[in-house]
C-alpha cells in the first residue's frame, strides 16, 4: 500500500516539475560572440527567461528575471 502511494506522489512531482519547465528553443547559433553579446543583452533587458548552450566550449549559462 505504501508503495502504491510513493509511485503515486512521485508521479505527480514529476508532472508538475516537467509541466511547470519552461519551453526553450533555439534563437540563434553560429553568431560571432560580439553579436550573440548584444543579443544576450537585448534578452536580459526584457526580462526573458533564457539559456546559453556553448557546445564547443561545453559551457551553459542560465538567465532569468527576479521576481519582486
């Protein structure tokens, strides 16, 4: 019975955790960096929840909005 209700609660967690990610998708590659600069600061100005994936130099980077 236990174990029933662990699944249970476990599958709701994962619900919620995957219904309440955000939806990426890419807006550009292959920019020189001084234009991918000016383009990350255009996004962070807006407030944008955004993600930089470097897949050469295998860096990621995380932007979000503060709430307040």
């Amino acid at each position: 019975m236990a174990g029933a209700f662990l699944v249970t609660f476990m599958g709701i967690l994962a619900f919620a955790w995957f219904a309440n990610r955000p939806n990426m998708a890419l807006l550009y590659s292959g920019l020189d960096p001084s234009q991918s600069g000016g383009v990350i600061d255009a996004i962070s100005q807006s407030g944008a929840i955004y993600e930089i994936r470097g897949d050469r130099s295998g860096w990621n980077s995380r932007g979000a909005t503060s709430s307040g």
